[in-house]
C-alpha cells in the first residue's frame, strides 16, 4: 500500500497509513507543533523580499571580490611599475658613476 501522505513509498505494514519518513514527520509535528511550520517557514520558504535581499548580498559579494581583485592588479602594476623606474634610475646611475671614472 502506499503512503497517503508522500503517495510515493510503500508504508511500513498492512495497518499504517504512512511510510517511515512520513511517520517522522508525523510525530515531529505532533512533538513540536506549530514551531515546525515556523521553521519550515523560516528556513525553507522565501518571501520575495527575501529573494531580493539575498540576491543583493549575493551580488554585493561578487562586487568585493572583483574590487580585491582589481586592487589586486593595481598593487601589481604599480610594483612592477616602480621596479622599472627603480632599474631605468640604477641604469642611470651607473651610467653617471662611469662617467665620472
């Protein structure tokens, strides 16, 4: 026979209305009551402001990770922008400092 509640597994015995998943959810609701629908709530259903929130976050997440990572690329260029003043400048001085011998 077959599970009134899920209509998908077999029950448990020839006198049970509802499979050993069901049967959990059963006693958990009649344990716990109303909290599971607030949990059920809370947790598994977004209101749509909800959506829109952690779509934001979401994105707003994604934006730091492209600003470290172009922060990133400017240290970079900059490093290497300096390391070849600092080479052009050593170059130059060298230069000087053999002219003067």
């Amino acid at each position: 026979m077959v599970c009134s509640f899920c209509q998908k597994n077999e029950c448990e015995g020839y006198l049970k209305w509802y499979c050993s998943e069901c049967s959990r959810l059963k006693r958990l609701l009649n344990l716990h009551g109303d909290r599971v629908y607030e949990i059920l709530d809370n947790v598994l259903l977004r209101t749509e402001d909800k959506q829109n929130n952690k779509i934001k976050v979401e994105i707003k997440k994604e934006v730091k990770e492209q600003e470290k990572k172009l922060e990133l690329n400017l240290n970079e260029s900059c490093e290497l922008y300096e390391n070849n003043n600092n080479k052009q400048l050593l170059t130059e001085l060298k230069q000087r400092i053999n002219k003067k011998k």
